[in-house]
C-alpha cells in the first residue's frame, strides 16, 4: 500500500482551519452570553468594550461573529456530509451495476444539474416555514450532491473492470461487500477532496441565501450579519467594522478550503508533486538528470555534410 506523504501546504491549509474552527468552538467561552444583548449605541465604532464595534442594534460584533462562523461552519460541514454521501451513494450504485440502473440515475442527475441550484435553493428556502440550521444545511445539500455523483460514477466504472473485483465476485461476496470493501476504498482520495468542496460550496452558498433574508430563523451566522449590515445601510453611514469582518472570515474560510482541496490533490496525486519538483530544479540539474547529454559532434552535422 503506497505511504501517503501529507505536503506543507497541506499542513498549513488544514492548521488555519482548524484555528478557525477552534475559534467558532471555544470563542463562547470567552465572550458569554452576550448574543443579542445591546452592549452600545448605534453602530459605536471598535473600543475597548466592543473590540470590533456594534451593529444597527446596539449588539457586539465579535460575538456576532464568533456565533455566526460556529453557524456557518456547522452548516457547511452538515451540508457537505450530507451531499457528499448522496453522490456517493448513487454514483457507486451507477457506476457498478451500469446499464438501464445507470441510465435512470444519471438521468435524474442530469436533470438536478439542468436546473439552475440557486434557483431552487430559494424556493425552498421560502417555503420552510422555519429555517433551522439542519434544514437549511439539508437544502443546501439537496441542490449541490450531482456534480459529485457524476464523478463518482466515472471513477467506479473505471475500477469494476479490475481484476480483484472478479476475484470477489467468484468468492461470493454480495455486492454490498464488494462496493464497501473493493471499489469505495479506491475512491477514497476523491471523496475527501469532493467533500471538502462540498463544505466550501455550502458556506458560500449559506452565505448568499441569508445576505437575501432566508438564513436560519434562530441563529446568527456569517450571512446573516452582512444582512444586517445591508439592511441597516452601514456602507452608507461608513461603519465598516459591521460588514468587513464577515466578508473576510468568508472569504478566508472559502480560501482556506480551496487550498486544502488543492494540496489534498497533491497528497493523493503524486504525479503533482513530481511535477512541482521539477519545475523547481535548476535547468542544469534537470539536464543531469532527466535530459540525454547531447554530443558535440551532432550539432556539426555529418562528416560528408
């Protein structure tokens, strides 16, 4: 079995997340039980009672905000679990059995990827009655799993044709068994990657869907604040502290998943690394080592030339 070999910017990518994650976790402890309590005036600028100001309502941003990615975060990581085994689960079963079992599930694939995700996601938003954080991490999930089906589908029919999965059918092992134990560990290194993409989407998309005022009913999440935000025209009164913070924890999150999905690639991939290795040789030692040594003598040519 091939050592898996975890690169640096694996390590960095995965370390910021876990800070960020730590931060939506423990945070509570320090700043109380101050959600939704007026610690100020009308958007009173950063101080040392308010480290990052207060919103239109007199509340303490940094407690909106440690709140808020907690939120976030627990939406992206429901939803991305969720979606991801959807695709999983069809993609598997599509992709072994092929034929008329394939065609139905692809086709109700196709179909989920024809219609336009954010158009869905806010009819069904407006239609709960109640957004909690698991339905709206189930919505989203709902309107984002056929792209990863899609590929699983690909990556199965790929490794059914290999020779120990005859193996496994000769044995009489059922075809549970054989998904479980000879054609899903191969897909393993997709799905991490696909489910970390998952959780990015999810957040974002929690994000879009509550900058519109269909976030979750109960809760404050990242989205939610820069709702907030807009609806209590803090661009217009020039009260950045209120907008600012959630839009670069979103895009630092967002940025943070997408790197750690690259060097996930890079970990599982080694082609990759082999390539970025070269490219960071001298051309001297590329040469040495990779390039044949060219004779003087061909470059003038034949003696009768």
């Amino acid at each position: 079995m091939r050592m898996v070999r975890f690169t640096p910017r694996f390590w960095i990518s995965a370390g910021v997340f876990l800070l960020v994650a730590a931060f939506a976790l423990l945070g509570p402890i320090f700043v109380g039980d101050k959600l939704g309590e007026g610690v100020g005036g009308l958007y009173d600028p950063p101080s040392g009672a308010a480290w990052l100001g207060t919103d239109d309502l007199g509340h303490d941003i940094f407690t909106n905000l440690v709140f808020g990615t907690r939120t976030s975060l627990i939406i992206g990581l429901v939803a991305g679990a969720v979606a991801t085994v959807i695709g999983v689960v069809l993609g598997l079963i599509a992709g072994y059995h092929g034929g008329v079992v394939e065609e139905a599930l692809m086709g109700i694939t196709n179909v989920a990827l024809a219609i336009p995700g954010i158009v869905v996601l806010i009819l069904l938003s407006v239609a709960l009655d109640f957004r909690s954080i698991v339905a709206m991490a189930i919505v989203i999930a709902i309107t984002s799993w056929p792209w990863t089906a899609r590929a699983v589908r690909a990556q199965a029919s790929s490794v059914k044709t290999r020779e120990h999965l005859d193996v496994a059918r000769l044995s009489g092992a059922s075809t549970l068994n054989i998904l479980l134990w000879d054609v899903l560990p191969y897909l393993m290194s997709y799905i991490c990657m696909a489910f970390v993409l998952q959780v990015s989407s999810a957040i974002l998309a929690e994000a879009g869907l509550s900058l519109l005022g269909l976030g979750p009913s109960d809760s404050v999440s990242l989205g939610i604040m820069l709702n907030w935000a807009l609806v209590g025209e803090s661009v217009r009164t020039g009260a950045w502290w209120a907008f600012v913070p959630p839009t670069l924890l979103l895009t630092f999150v967002a940025f943070t998943l997408l790197m750690l999905q690259s060097s996930l690639d890079e970990v599982f991939n080694p082609r990759l690394r082999r390539g970025r290795q070269r490219a960071g040789r001298p051309a001297s030692v590329l040469t040495q080592v990779g390039a044949p040594a060219v004779d003087a003598r061909s470059k003038e040519g034949s003696p009768g030339a």
